[in-house]
C-alpha cells in the first residue's frame, strides 16, 4: 500500500481517505526525496486508479508524528 510504501521509506507526515473518493497525502519530502516520493503515490495500491496528483510545497510544516500514520 502507498501508506506502508510511505513508512518504509521513513517519510514523515499522514495519508488519509476523502469522502469524496480521493486520498490526501501530507509528508515532509526533501527535494532529493521528491521523485521517490512522488513514484510511490504514482504506483498508488494495487486497488487503486491513480488519476491526478496535486501538489502544494510549503516552506514550514509542523508535524505531530514521528513517522507516518494513516489518519481516519
């Protein structure tokens, strides 16, 4: 899965389901980690249909995790 893929490379940040069908990932990702990081969400999970990927960079976020978790 994008989330267990996510961990393994020990990013930092949360992916979380929408209500209306589309997933939302935040990470700190280093701009040497960001063609990774972006392959992963490509693969997407194998029952996934990976259609978009949008993508904001913000200079500063603040994280309340040590590693990466799946928010609910």
């Amino acid at each position: 899965s994008v989330s267990q893929a996510l961990m393994k490379k020990q990013f930092k940040g949360y992916i979380r389901n929408l209500n209306n069908g589309t997933v939302e990932v935040v990470a700190e990702v280093f701009d040497d980690e960001m063609e990774v990081f972006l392959k992963i969400l490509r693969e997407g999970s194998p029952m996934s249909d990976v259609e978009d990927i949008q993508y904001a960079v913000f200079d500063e976020a603040e994280f309340t995790t040590d590693g990466f978790e799946i928010r609910r």
